[in-house]
C-alpha cells in the first residue's frame, strides 16, 4: 500500500527567504507526482505535476524535483512572500487497472510572515 | 485546465439528515473523483464515478452511507446519507485531465458540518 509522508509538518519563514518542503513515498513504481496548494476551507490548486520519467519541473518561483528510486520529491519556492502561505499537499499518482490512483500526503502548512 | 464548481460551498446539517453535493464540470470527462478532507487530515478517496455505469468505492466507504449520481459527462453529485458528527469534512469532487497526462484538478470543495 502505498504512503506518502510529508516533512515538515509546518513551517514558519520570513518573507523572502527560499524553503524546501520534502514528501516521501514507500512504492516507487509511480506514475506521477503532482503538488498541490490549498488555502484554508478551500479545494486544491494544481502547482506542479512532474511525470515519472521526469526530474524537475518549474514554475515561477516553484520548483520540484522527482527522484523516483529513493521515493522522494522535494518542492522549493524561491524569495517566499505572504501569499505564499498555504498548506502545500504532494500526491503519488499510481495506476491501479484501468484507472489513476492519487495518495496524498498530510501536507505542509506553511506560514510566510511579513 | 478543467474548471469545476460545487454546491454548496458550506453547509450545517442536523445527525440524522442528509445532504446532497453537486458538482460541475466546464467540459466532458469520463472519470469524476469525490474525496473527503476530515479536519487536519490529508485527502482520502470516497469513489470514483463513471458516466453510465456504477460507482467504484474505496475500501471504508459504502453506497448507502454515500450514493453517488453520475446522469451525464459534466455533472455528478454525492449525498452524505443519515449524516454524524463524523461526516464533518470538506467533500472535494475532481477531475482527470487527459490532455497531456492524468493530471488532476480539483474543486472549491463543500465544508459540511454536522451538529
């Protein structure tokens, strides 16, 4: 079965400063690997999405890197600002039959202060 | 990228009731996710909903506690049947993306509350 662990549960930073957030998962044999931002009460914003045969994907100040055979993914956002504040969620997409399985983790609430 | 909307955006309903969740698609896809968000957990799949034919169920989650419609290629809903305090969550319906690859995309969710 396969779990997925995010590190650290939260995190608080000064504003501009560049973080890391880390998600590990048990089975390797993923199809992909997709981060997701969510605000409080509210559903997911797709952020980046990184293909199994991929290493790194990025966007704007997001960048995220795969690295399939240890099971991990890490997400870095670079010169962090307030709005940035959010819980980051990582998700293992897996193929089960015919259809795509998503496993998430818990997330990481990340808090960016002024 | 899929636009989807849900209604309603939040809900309190009495135990013993229930409620049923509607979800949009701004174009035609064959597979709709409904995920359940139990306060300060991550998400966990409910069942995944095809046009035409039954729901799929994951492993804890049943038809009559949550039956699910799926009447066309836009469109599905989900109702939280005889409704406890442990059905407070946050109902998130999703899509797969094929264009590129099963890239997922989610909805603003419903933040449901059971007193």
């Amino acid at each position: 079965k396969q779990e997925v662990t995010q590190i650290p549960a939260a995190l608080s930073v000064p504003e501009g400063e560049n973080l890391v957030l880390n998600c590990s998962f048990t089975d390797s044999a993923i199809y992909n690997l997709q981060w997701f931002r969510q605000d409080p009460g509210k559903g997911l914003t797709s952020l980046l999405l990184i293909q199994s045969s991929q290493r790194e994907q990025t966007s704007g100040r997001l960048n995220a890197s795969l690295d399939k055979s240890s099971g991990r993914s890490t997400l870095y956002i670079a010169a962090s600002q307030p709005g940035d504040s959010a819980t980051y969620l990582c998700a293992v997409i897996t193929r089960g039959g015919s259809n795509y399985k998503l496993t998430f983790g818990k997330g990481t609430l990340l808090t960016v202060n002024p | 990228s899929a636009v989807i909307s849900q209604k309603p955006s939040r809900d309190i309903c009495q135990r013993g009731t229930s409620l049923t969740i509607q979800c949009q698609v701004d174009s035609q896809v064959t597979m709709m996710f409904w995920y359940r968000q139990q306060p300060g957990q991550s998400l966990t799949l409910i069942a995944t909903a095809n046009q035409g034919s039954e729901a799929t169920y994951e492993s804890g989650f049943v038809i009559d506690k949550f039956p699910i419609s799926r009447p066309n290629l836009t469109f599905s809903t989900l109702t939280v049947s005889n409704m406890s305090p442990e059905d407070s969550s946050i109902y998130l319906c999703s899509v797969e993306d094929w264009a590129h690859y099963p890239e997922q995309y989610f909805g603003p969710g419903t933040r449901l509350t059971v007193t």
